[in-house]
C-alpha cells in the first residue's frame, strides 16, 4: 500500500533536487539531492593532520589540533563546504529541510573509524534557545541517519550548559572562548535518551526508530569509544569542548565526523 501511495505522489507531485531542481525518478524520490548533485561535493582527501583532518604543511605541529583534549583522537570530514555542499547544510539547520540528513549522511558513511564496531554516536546539542526556534538539532538528525547505516546506536550523552552565540563571524580564538565550559554529561541520575541502543547491540534494528526512552548511563558507556556527530568543521573548536565535556566524565576515546569542512580563515 505504501508503495502504490509513493507512485502516486510521485506522479502528481514528483520531487525535484534541491540543489538543481532537475526532477527526481521514482527510485531517487526519497532523496532530496540527486545522485549529480551529490557527486559534485568535493570530498576531502589526504595529506592531512592524522588527527584533525585538516590539510597542514608535512612538517611541524600541527595549530588545528594543538589543543585539544588527550581523549579526542580523531576527527575526520566528508566534503569541503563549496556553495552545493553548504546549500544541503543550510537546508538542514535553517531551512527546516531535516530529512536531508539522510543524504549528508551517506557522504558520512564510508568513514574507516577506529573501534566504530563498538562505537557510539553522540549528536553535539543545540543550545535551549536555538532548539526551540529550529524544532530539531541537526547534529541529532545527522547521527541518527548515520547510526542506521552504521548499525550502531545513538546517545545523547550531552547537554549545552548555556546558549552561545553564532561563530560565524568569530576568529579561531574567540571560537574557543564562546564554547568553553558550554557542555556537560547528563548524570546518571538524570537519565539521557537512546535511540536504538538495546537493539544496534544485539545486531538489529528497530523500525521504531524515531522513538526515543529514558535510560540510566551506564558507567561502561566512557570506556567505548564515542563518535561526536556534527554538521560542519571550521576550527574544531566546538568539537573540542564537546569531547572535553565527554574527557572529565571518563571517556577514553572519542572521535568525531562531520559532514562539511569549511576553509579555515586566515586571521593573522
């Protein structure tokens, strides 16, 4: 029945790309860039910093990832974020598009991490206020995408501890100071929410999937290794205080992907 509803909305309504606006065929209907769009995003490829992902010279340290915490080992990107790709980024945080995670995910899912058999994705989390206004957290849509086609589940083992303000604008440094101190861990007391946890563990699937239960976390949960989810790299600053938060509640490793890597500014 759904099939048959699928082939007539198709029909009267069929989708186009959001990118070029060419028509979609039915078996690309659930996407919301075509498969042309899709491959012109340019993905980003080695050299690059080992630990950061950021194209850096061959010798010396490297100033992305100086300093960040000892437990963030990893950090890797999709694509650089040329106007196609930071349109699909656009749509997902500000054009209230949220199932274009989807395809941003499948960018997302050839990653080789280390330990991802055993790995659990953990969304950076919106702010209270940016929440409300969006109605979603994009970094949420991204790994819940990703933790379907990893199999693996997702955590929401973070909080904001305060609104910050847009980075847009702001120089390396002034990054790091607006999102210091700007995450925590829930508490064991508190709860967290789980998506797909019980099951990604035990190799299946619920097609459930987009509800959500209160557990107790485990103090197992650190000593996997975490994957921070979010959608865009400029300096690595938010990321580095989300893994810190996760560093002080005990874990060990974490990792971190996103879709987008901008080019980082030159403020010197």
């Amino acid at each position: 029945m759904r099939c048959v509803r699928n082939a007539l909305d198709q029909l009267l309504l069929p989708a186009e790309c959001l990118l070029c606006r060419s028509l979609l065929s039915f078996r690309d209907s659930q996407h919301v860039v075509c498969d042309v769009c899709r491959h012109r995003w340019r993905p980003v490829r080695a050299p690059w910093c080992g630990r950061c992902g950021q194209p850096e010279p061959l010798f010396g340290r490297c100033r992305v990832c100086a300093d960040w915490p000892a437990a963030l080992v990893l950090a890797r990107s999709a694509v650089w974020l040329d106007p196609g790709a930071r349109d699909a980024v656009h749509a997902l945080k500000y054009g209230g598009l949220p199932r274009i995670a989807a395809d941003l995910a499948g960018a997302m899912a050839a990653f080789e991490l280390p330990g991802r058999a055993d790995a659990w994705l953990v969304p950076v989390p919106l702010g209270a206020g940016r929440l409300r206004q969006r109605g979603y957290n994009q970094s949420e849509r991204l790994a819940r995408a990703l933790s379907r086609r990893w199999n693996r589940p997702l955590v929401e083992l973070l909080v904001r501890t305060r609104d910050t303000v847009t980075q847009t604008a702001l120089t390396p440094e002034a990054r790091r100071a607006n999102v210091a101190g700007a995450f925590a861990t829930r508490n064991a007391e508190g709860g967290t929410r789980n998506v797909e946890t019980r099951n990604a563990e035990a190799g299946t699937r619920n097609n459930r999937t987009d509800e959500c239960s209160a557990f107790r976390v485990p103090s197992s949960a650190f000593e996997r290794p975490l994957v921070l989810v979010d959608d865009v790299f400029t300096t690595g600053a938010t990321l580095a205080a989300a893994a810190r938060a996760l560093e002080q509640a005990g874990a060990r490793t974490v990792l971190a992907v996103t879709f987008g890597r901008a080019l980082v500014p030159d403020f010197t």
